[in-house]
C-alpha cells in the first residue's frame, strides 16, 4: 500500500515470519567518522523501511533485535541513544496507531527499565493488541535469560516435569510461531543469544550489508533465496 511499485517477491504461508539481528551500526558510522549513536539513528530509519516493506510484500510477523541482555556493557551514552531511538519510535507508532496496522509486542525483561518506559510499552502493546500484522521487538532481550525465565515460571506454578510445548507456552513469543528465517546483517556469522530456543528450524541467511545500507531491493534477494532452500525439519 506504501510501494510506488510492484514489489519484485511476494510472500506465502512458508514465510509467515522473518527475524532481524540488525547488526553493523556502529561501523557504518565509523566509516563516515561519526559517532556510534549516528549509526543507530541512521539504523532506526532503516528499520521502519524494512518493517514496512516486509509488512508490503505480505510478511505477516517480524521480529528485530533492537537491544540485547549484553548491550548494557556499552557506554551509557550509547545505550541512552539506542533506548531514546525506541521510545520516540513507541511515540510515533502510538501517533500513527489509526493509519498503520502493526502490532506491537516487546521481548524481554522489561523490570529493569525506568518505569515511564514500561507504561509507554505496556500502553502501545495494548492499544495495539488487536492489528494484523505482528512486529516484536526484542529489548533486554537474550535467548539464554528467556530459556531461564521461561522454566522458572513453570516451576514457580508448581510443575515438576515439562514438555517442549510447555516450554514453547512460557517463552516471551508464545503469542507466534517460530520465526521461518534469521536474517544477520554486519558480517558476522553467528546467532548471538538471538531467539535460541525458537530458531531450532530456522533458515539463517547472512549478509556483509551493513543494517544502515540494507535496501529493500537486498530484502528480494533474501526472500528470494529462502524460496531456493528445501526445509525438511529433521525429515528427508
Ligand atoms: C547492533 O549494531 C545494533 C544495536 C545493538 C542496536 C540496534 C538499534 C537500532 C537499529 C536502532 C533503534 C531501533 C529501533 C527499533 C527504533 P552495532 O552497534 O553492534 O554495530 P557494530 O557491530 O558495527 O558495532
């Protein structure tokens, strides 16, 4: 509804989810002499291009890692940079809550944040609750603390035994199904404590793209190459 044209790709029911570790802001900036938090602005304003885009071409849910349980380690000023980026993010999505369509739900231990952030957040999941299209954002997020989180409140109700699907039930994705793909941007090739429970059968695509520079055009290819790939979840 957004595009000026015809999207190259569009999506079926194999791709209902894709998930983002939007990773390559700090270089991007560096590479233009600036300071990190450049970066991440420039990062945010691509994030909104690509949630838009892949909500265009008929992605239903997304997933980004927009903060992680390790971050913190960064300097303050940074991190109040990243989280800034977010709440005026929450505050545009809440302005523009009647032209868009998103859903919102945000991953994580959300105790630690200040508690002005966590009314935004609990207000925006709320008013949006009812939107078609799914968008999680992962803040505070890491997989190995979800796994930890996600037993302790099984234990606390009392079970001594448990399934995988109850495991599944006690993550903070409960309300989606696993994401289809696992998209890295930044060069690196690896999962960092990104969705570690749900990325069992996962496509996992990596690219040297730095987040800021990632292009719809690139998301074609992607989703392209995820049609060439045969996914037999453990079957033959
Ligand atoms: C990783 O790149 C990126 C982050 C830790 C923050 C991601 C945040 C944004 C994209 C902006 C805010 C998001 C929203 C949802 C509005 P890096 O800093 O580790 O980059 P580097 O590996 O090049 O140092």
């Amino acid at each position: 509804m957004f595009l000026k044209k015809k999207p190259a790709v569009t999506v079926d029911a194999r791709l209902k989810h894709i998930a983002f570790i939007m990773d390559g802001n700090g270089r991007w900036a560096k590479k233009r002499s600036m300071p990190r938090e450049y970066g991440h602005i420039s990062g945010a304003k691509t994030f909104k291009t690509i949630i838009r885009y892949c909500g265009d071409i008929g992605i239903r849910m997304i997933t980004v890692y927009a903060f992680s349980t390790e971050n913190w380690k960064r300097p303050k000023e940074e991190v109040d940079a990243i989280l800034k980026l977010l709440s005026d993010y929450i505050d545009d999505a809440e302005a523009s809550m009647d032209e868009n369509n998103i859903r919102l739900v945000f991953l994580g231990d959300k105790s630690i944040f200040p508690p002005e952030l966590r009314d935004k957040i609990d207000h925006v999941e709320n008013i949006s609750k009812d939107k078609e299209l799914l968008l999680n954002i992962a803040l505070n997020y890491g997989g190995r603390a979800e796994i930890t989180h996600a037993c302790n409140t099984l234990m606390a109700s009392g079970r001594t035994s448990v399934c995988e699907e109850d495991l599944s039930a006690a993550m903070y994705t409960s309300h989606c199904p696993d994401p289809d793909l696992i998209v890295r941007t930044g060069g690196d090739k690896r999962i960092s404590n990104f969705l570690l429970w749900q990325a069992a059968y996962a496509e996992l695509y990596f690219t040297d793209t730095l987040w800021p520079d990632l292009k719809p055009a690139e998301i074609d290819k992607i989703v392209a190459d995820f049609y060439g790939r045969k996914r037999r979840f453990g079957g033959i």
